[in-house]
C-alpha cells in the first residue's frame, strides 16, 4: 500500500496523500502500543487534493456522524495552510480498520 501512495508526495502548494497517509499510519501505530489494540489503516482517498499545511500535521479520531457513518477512522488536520485561497484549514478521513489475527 506504501508503495501506491509514493507517488503522491507534497509538491508545490499541495500537501501530498503520502505524507497524510503517513501521519495517520504513525498515529494509528502510537494509539496500538499504547492501547494494545489492533487498528491498521489503508490511506486517504486518492481523487482528494488539499493546499499544503504550514504547520504540523495533527491526528485524532473521526466523528461518526461527520463522514460515513458505521465507518471507524482518523481525521488528519491541518490547522493553517500555505495558501488561504484553497481554505485556511481542512482535514482528510483516512479510514481504519481491526488487524486480523490479533486480539
């Protein structure tokens, strides 16, 4: 799966789904360890676009109701972009989901 999202590195006043997907795979790995949980992700939608955060990626856990509900997920937020023209801030669901063969 890595090896898809290469190819959609930030560029420009883009911010890429690479480094998006990353931040939410390392968060997911942190939440894991600290939790001894199983929780795994497979990346952000690849047709989203978003302008190139200024700041620090942050990750947290989606809302249900604010993307689809019945769907577990992390939000990835940027909290100021590069180019207000685009939005001043956004944040993309990467969806998760339970590793098997673990309990």
């Amino acid at each position: 799966m890595q090896r898809l999202y290469q190819q959609y590195r930030s560029r420009g006043d883009i911010h890429g789904l690479y480094e998006i997907r990353e931040a939410a795979l390392a968060w997911v790995n942190r939440s894991n360890a600290a939790q001894n949980t199983n929780w795994e992700t497979s990346g952000p939608d690849l047709r989203i676009v978003v302008a190139r955060c200024a700041v620090p990626l942050t990750v947290k856990w989606t809302d249900p109701s604010r993307h689809a509900p019945g769907r577990t997920g992390v939000d990835v937020v940027c909290s100021r972009s590069v180019n207000p023209q685009y939005g001043k801030k956004w944040d993309v669901f990467v969806p998760v989901y339970r590793r098997k063969g673990r309990a």
